[in-house]
C-alpha cells in the first residue's frame, strides 16, 4: 500500500475486556515495529518483528500484551483484560530492514480507551 | 541503555522568529539521530535525520548537526512560520546494524503565533 495503515482508528472498551489492534506495513518492508504513545511516558518501544519473528518481546509493558505478525506483512497487537493505565495511542511503524539508520514510516495510530 | 533528552516547552514564537530546539543524548557506539514532527492530528513524520558525526540533516527549512563531542542534534530554522506548528520529536536508534529501534525524547510543542 501506498503507506502504513492501522485499524481501528479509535477503540473504546470497557476495563477487562480483549482488544486487538492491526498494523499493515509498507509493500515490501521487512522490519515492523509497535510504540505506545501516551501522555505520562511520552513514545515507548514496545516489539519489533524482523520477518515474523519477534527476537525481543522485553519492550511489552505486561504479559497481557502480544503480538504476531504472519506472513511477513500484517502484525497485531493484543491486549488481553484491558486496564484503565492501557489507554494510549499505539503507533506501528515499517521499515526496509532493521537496521538502526532505516528510515521509519508511522501510520496514523489507534487510540485506545479503556472505561 | 540509550537515552534522548530534550526541551519539553511548549515553545511559542512568533512567525518568522529563529527556532532552536536542544536535544542531547546518551549512547554508545555511533547511533543514528531523528527528528520526527507530528502536526495536529496526524501521524509521525520523519523530519531529517544524521547517520554519522558532523553529518547535517535538512529539510524543508530545519536543520541538525550530529554533533559527537557535545552528544547533540539540535533542531533549528531560520524563520518559522504558522505552519511549523507542530510537536517535535528527537529519537535516536542503534549503532550501525543493530538496535533498529527508536528511542524517543518527550517531545517540544511548537506554537507559532501570526
């Protein structure tokens, strides 16, 4: 596509439940990364997929958060027995490979709040 | 671990002043440096970047030293206008290979008043 897409753009869910959210990279590009972007902790680096393979899962704030990225292109998000402190924007990002000077592209993000 | 430091504002001038917004880091090896701007309502955008010391980035009017003996990349723009209103992001990733991801300063909320 023609840049990285995310969906939803907004969730609002109540407090326990599940939600998944879903990144769909830039044709081609290898690398995938997740960032959560909220008001009292600023942009923090949550995962990175190289491929479909997840090597560094210790950005993930609790076990109730994981991810998966299939056929090397669409990844997701899951947040399980959402908590009030898990609102935030979440923010994918694409890149040709990971590689720290590769540029990253952002989608628009999805702004969840948790009731 | 790797860490970016920078003002956090908000910053309000007026147009056609001159904007400089400080950024200092700590890393080791040679990271590469960013800076993403995010205008209301949109995603993040990369601005310009630097991959090695004393490179400069630019664009669209903004520029950045990488500046290793001082850890610095400093954003600056000669005469900013309305349309810079936005919020500034310095980031940093790893050294050459590895550690493709960002780690991001808190951000500057620029505010440029007519």
């Amino acid at each position: 596509g023609a840049g990285v897409s995310q969906s939803p753009s907004n969730k609002v869910t109540e407090k326990g439940k599940d939600v998944e959210l879903r990144c769909d990279p830039i044709s081609g590009h290898t690398a995938l990364y997740w960032y959560r972007q909220s008001l009292g902790q600023g942009l923090e680096f949550l995962i990175y997929f190289q491929g479909n393979s997840a090597p560094d899962k210790s950005g993930l704030p609790s076990d109730r958060f994981s991810a998966e990225r299939t056929g090397g292109s669409v990844s997701t998000l899951t947040i399980q027995r959402t908590q009030q402190e898990d609102s935030a924007v979440y923010l994918c990002a694409s890149s040709t490979a990971w590689i720290g000077k590769n540029i990253q592209y952002f989608g628009a993000g999805t702004r969840l709040s948790v009731l | 671990g790797n860490s970016v430091t920078q003002m956090e504002g908000p910053v309000t001038l007026s147009e056609e002043a001159f904007l400089t917004i400080n950024c200092t880091y700590t890393a080791t090896g040679y990271p590469s440096l960013f800076w993403y701007v995010q205008y209301p309502g949109e995603g993040l955008q990369l601005l310009l970047k630097a991959t090695k010391a004393d490179d400069k980035g630019s664009n669209k009017g903004f520029e950045a030293t990488y500046r290793k003996e001082t850890t610095s990349f400093h954003l600056e723009k000669g005469s900013v206008q309305v349309s810079d209103s936005a919020v500034y992001f310095c980031a940093l990733s790893g050294d050459g290979g590895s550690q493709g991801n960002l780690i991001f300063g808190k951000g500057t909320k620029l505010s440029v008043k007519p």
